[in-house]
C-alpha cells in the first residue's frame, strides 16, 4: 500500500498543477459542438493533445486571409463576448476565421494557476497557423482577448511566422512596473503592427498599464503600432459588439490586405 502511495504522489508530483484542463475542454468541446450555428468545428492537435478550433470561410467573393482569434481566461472559442461578434463577422469582410480553445485551468484557479498557462499557448497558435497554411492561406493576423491577448503577445515575442502580418490585442493586461517580463517585455520585441484596443471602463490591469504598453512599443521602435480606447466599452464590450468589429476589420483591412481572389 505504501508503494502504491508513493506512486501516485510521484505521478502527482511529475504533472505540473497548472496544466490546462483537459477533461474541462472536453466538456466545453463537446457543447459547442451541440450548439454551433456559425462555422465548423476543427480537431487540431498541438503535439500532445487534440484540441477544438472552430473555422469559418469567408461570406464574400475576395478574401483577405484568416483571422486566428484567442479567447480570455475560462472562455472558449465560441464565447459570447468579444469573440463570437469577431468570429462570425468578419467573414462578412472577406476574413476566414479560426478560433482556438485556449488552455483553461480548473473553474477555481487562481491567477498563479491561469499565468502558468501561457506557454501552454505556442503549440496551439503553431497548430492554426499551420493548419491554415495547409488551406492555401498565407495572409494571417492574430487577435487575441484578455488572457488570449497576453498568450498572443508571449508567443509572437518567440518569433513571428512570415504568414503572420498583424496582431490586435483586445483588452490587454500588464503590470506596468513589470518590463521584464510578461505582455510588457514581449511588446518591447515585437515591430509587427499591433493594435492595442481597450475600452474606457476596462479593468484596472488594462487601464493601469496603458502608457507602460506604448512605451514598451517605443522600446521595440515599432511605428506600426497604434492605441484605441473605446468610449464606454467595458473590458467585454458589453454593447458594443458592433463597433469593436468595425473597428478591428477597419484596421486589419488597412494594415494586412489580402490580395486572393476566390
């Protein structure tokens, strides 16, 4: 008995606390599934596990690219908030869009639990980006929400694929006194176009960190990357579904237009 004891704290032990949870995405996989309307759902795999992306074609006779979007902490790729609005209506713009599900930890995680998870992220965007090489597209810009901002931000500061022409960071939190690590220390490599966008009554971690994220863009001499602050937006866009689209499609239209004719 006390060897079979060891053996399971030694298991325990080897498997970090903070890996994402699987048989909770596989929960959430299996209810969007049940209740997609718009898009078809995806397995791609990340070099250990499967995982659920959803992808949408473009509704328009030109298509611009593909748009991977990276949902917030908890969230899936179908969330209500920010980015089903983003997903299912930016093909009408002539984007394909492929959302990921993130690694999402226990519902009781704390922050600690949900920051190891960031690299967790790499494996998943590699698995997108490829996947959408293999349907011919070669345009791709990233959007993330939240968590999926900072996940975005993390992996984009590893090296950024030349298929990759953009990012729109959605919400993005920070510690503004913390450059050395973390959303902060990736912008300050990055010199892709970026566009920042938050609302007015955002969270305090966005808010707070607003001049800290255009100096740390200064930092990368990047002269591609712009701040939007959205009047009464909350850090979900309550409300605003509409414009945060308009604004998003406007942008990425201008900064990574596509040239592929269907």
């Amino acid at each position: 008995m006390r060897n079979i004891i060891l053996l399971v704290m030694m298991a325990i032990l080897a498997c970090p606390l903070w890996a994402s949870d699987l048989l909770r995405e596989a929960r959430v996989t299996s209810e969007i599934k049940e209740a997609l309307l718009v898009g078809d759902p995806v397995s791609l795999n990340d070099g250990s596990n499967d995982f659920l992306a959803i992808y949408a074609q473009e509704t328009t006779r030109t298509s611009q690219g593909a748009a991977i979007i990276l949902h917030g902490r908890g969230a899936n790729p179908d969330w209500m908030e920010v980015i089903h609005p983003l997903r299912s209506q930016l093909p009408d713009y002539g984007w394909k869009t492929l959302s990921l599900q993130m690694p999402i930890a226990a519902a009781d995680a704390s922050d600690a639990n949900y920051a190891a998870l960031v690299p967790e992220a790499a494996p998943r965007i590699n698995a997108a980006v490829q996947y959408l090489k293999q349907q011919g597209v070669t345009n791709i810009v990233l959007i993330g929400h939240s968590l999926g901002a900072v996940m975005g931000t993390a992996y984009l500061a590893q090296g950024v694929p030349e298929e990759l022409k953009a990012f729109v960071a959605v919400g993005l939190p920070a510690g503004r006194d913390v450059t050395d690590s973390g959303p902060l220390a990736g912008l300050a490599k990055l010199k892709l176009p970026i566009l920042d966008i938050y609302g007015s009554r955002d969270i305090e971690p966005v808010l707070n960190s607003v001049s800290a994220r255009s100096a740390a863009a200064k930092r990368a001499d990047n002269n591609a990357y712009r701040q939007s602050e959205i009047e009464g937006a909350d850090h979900f866009f309550t409300g605003l579904d509409e414009t945060l689209v308009a604004h998003v499609r406007a942008w990425i239209g201008r900064v990574a237009p596509g040239e592929e004719v269907k």
